[in-house]
C-alpha cells in the first residue's frame, strides 16, 4: 500500500513538473537571447547596437505569416534570398553585416524569445546583493531536484519495509518470531549508511565540478571596474579599432589591457565624457599625473601628496562645472559634485595593491579562460584576419 502510494506522488510531480515547463516562457527567452542574441543586440531592446534594436519586431513583421519571421531568425540570408519584402528592408538598411544563423531553435524557443524581448522587464545598474544570492541559490538547488530527492528516499524506505516483511514471511514459515525493526534502526544498517556516504559524495562533487567550470566565466558577469569604460561608446559609436587600443592582440596570444598612456593619445584633448564628463576620465589624469588644466605632465608625480592631488583636481572639476553651468563661482551642487567625484578618484585608484593614487589602474578580471582552451589572439587577428567587432 505505501509503494502504491508513493508511485501515485511521484506520477503527480511528474505530470505538475511537465504542465509547467511546457510551452514558451519568458525565462527560457532570457537564456536564449544571453546566449544567442545579446553579444550583438542591445539588452534593452530600445536602442541599436551591432544590430538592430529588436523592440517591436513582432509587429513590424505582423503584415507577413509567423513562419516568414520563423525563417528570418534561423536563417536570414536564405530569406533575403527569396525576395522577401521586409526581409530585404533590413538587409538594405544593415547590410554588410550578416545575422548569424540559428537553425537548430524550434518554434517554441522562437516564441520563447519574442516574450521575451517584448517584456525583458530590464536591466538594473546595480545588483542587490541580497537578491543576487537569493537567485544563485534557487538555480543551483531548484525544487524539483528536492521533491524528487523525497520521493526517491521515500520509495528506498518503503523497499526496505518490504524486504523487511519478506524476511519475516520466510522466519514465519521456519518456525522463527518475526523481528520488526523500528525506522532508525533501518536507516543505520550498513548499508543504508554507505548509500547516505555515496550520495553526500556524490552531492558535492557535482556542485564541486559545476562550480569549477563556471569560475570566472559566468554570462553577465559585470564587476565594479575603478573606471566606468565602454566599449559601445568607443569601439561602438566612435569606431575606434580594437587594436588601437590592445594594441598587442595582432602580435601575441594575449590582446593585453592598454596602459594610461594610450588612453591619453586621445584625452590629452578629449577632455570630457560624453556621458560621463570629467566624472571618469580625470581617474585616468590622476593615475598618470596629468595635469588637465595646463595640459601637462606633473614632474616628481609619484612623491605628490593626496592633498596636492586634491587641490589640483578638484580645481578642475569645479572648473569644468562653472564653464558647463555659466558660473562665476561654484553653487553649493557644484561643491556636491567636486567632492563627490573626489572621492570616486580615492575610492578608484587608492584601495588597490599599491595604496596610492598614483599608478596603473588595476582593473578586475572578468573571463578566465578554461585550462583545457587554448586560444591565440594573434593567429586570429593577424593570420585569420578576423574582424574584432
């Protein structure tokens, strides 16, 4: 009666577990875009980036059948091949850059996808960490591994009863009195022992490896960096190449991270952030002693004071926010502002290795590539000619 029963929980999971992961969802469009589209268009879906912004693509393809738009994602060239009218709209406007090909999604992760780039529900500058942890521990343990973890417990207890009745069955018919064993005196044999042991093991080992293989490589990864740089605005909106900066990628393995002193080929003119202002970049002028001001260099730099440092760059930030602001002296946000962006210089370059304001800019690591990789930038870059962007 108990495996009866036990059979009829486990068949319920089952079936509850199938009727919701079944059909599209927005959660399986997240996974599919991270890893499919988000290299190439912008995760906000508003604004265009190596393609095309992909809000409202449903209903710019809404005059034409869902399997026309179906046909673009797996394999656009084909479509444009056909002479298809929106398909080659886009082609004309884009054009020479070619979409990758996905043949291999089905329908169901097409529509998948289009839930979720219809509601992506965005993207926060900052994670709660909190939250952060919250999530991390809901993926690595979901429930369904716990209910069927109970049922399969369950269902060794309920064997070990019925090995149990068996055994007293057979001392019945020899004459002998049965022995009823109570739960913990069952769940402390030997044997029932070393199967706790070698799932424990085998528990931990999994997490060990999963965790291993995902060290330093995980998708949407985004550290705090001492300077908020984009790509998008330089190598993306400006066209800079990429081997302008990393400078080293056509001549060796690694692409190396550029020096201050490249940075300062541009901003020893290009003074102020788009976005930003004198914000970010003036982190740059105090790792190198740069003095924005007069535009130049600080002798003996490396023996200047925090408060030489503090007078010479908070005089230029105030600067800058009089000119921006038509001021003769600074207003109480101005002041607001030098200090603020004073301490974000301290907090960016003082808590590193060296203590000092002066020095490189000690960035943080973001990929780590496995050890059983290997990759050379130069063999692509300077023998396959492969385009960075």
């Amino acid at each position: 009666m108990l495996l009866k029963r036990i059979c009829w929980v486990f068949a319920l999971v089952i079936a509850a577990s199938a009727s919701l992961i079944a059909g599209p969802t927005k959660e399986a469009g997240k996974e599919l875009f991270v890893a499919n589209c988000a290299s190439c268009h912008n995760k906000n879906m508003k604004d265009d980036l190596t393609g095309p912004a992909l809000a409202g693509t449903e209903e710019r393809w809404s005059a034409y059948p869902r399997k026309d738009l179906y046909a673009w994602i797996r394999n656009s060239q084909a479509l444009i091949g056909t002479g298809h009218p929106r398909a080659n709209e886009l082609w004309a406007k884009w054009k020479p850059t070619l979409m990758n090909n996905f043949p291999s999604l089905t329908d169901e992760q097409i529509e998948s996808l289009l839930l979720y780039i219809k509601e992506p529900g965005g993207a926060p500058v900052q994670k709660d960490p909190a939250a952060t942890t919250a999530a991390t521990e809901e993926e690595g343990l979901p429930w369904m591994y716990i209910g069927l973890a109970g049922i399969l417990f369950l269902l060794a207890f309920a064997l070990m009863r019925i090995v149990d009745n068996l055994a007293n069955v057979s001392r019945a018919k020899d004459g002998l009195a049965p022995v009823n064993r109570t739960a913990y005196e069952m769940l402390t044999t030997k044997g029932a022992i070393a199967f706790l042991v070698f799932a424990t093991i085998l528990i931990f080992g999994y997490k060990a490896v999963d965790n291993a293989t995902k060290m330093g490589r995980e998708q949407g990864y985004k550290p705090d960096q001492p300077i908020n740089f984009s790509h998008k605005i330089h190598a993306g909106i400006n066209k800079i190449d990429c081997q302008y900066c990393h400078d080293t990628a056509r001549r060796s393995k690694h692409s190396g991270i550029p020096g201050a002193n490249t940075c300062m080929n541009c901003h020893s003119a290009v003074k102020k952030g788009t976005i930003s202002g004198t914000e970010e970049i003036t982190k740059i002028y105090a790792s190198i002693g740069f003095d924005p001001i007069s535009g130049k260099y600080m002798e003996n730099y490396e023996n200047w004071t925090d408060k030489q440092i503090e007078e010479m760059y908070k005089k230029w930030i105030g600067q800058q926010y009089m000119s921006d602001n038509s001021l003769t002296a600074l207003d109480e946000n101005g002041k607001s502002v030098v200090e603020s962006q004073w301490e974000g210089i301290v907090k960016a370059l003082k808590n590193d290795s060296n203590g000092k304001i002066q020095g490189p800019i000690e960035w943080v690591r973001i990929h780590n590539l496995p050890d059983h990789a290997y990759f050379n930038h130069a063999q692509h870059v300077a023998i396959g000619q492969v385009a960075c962007q």
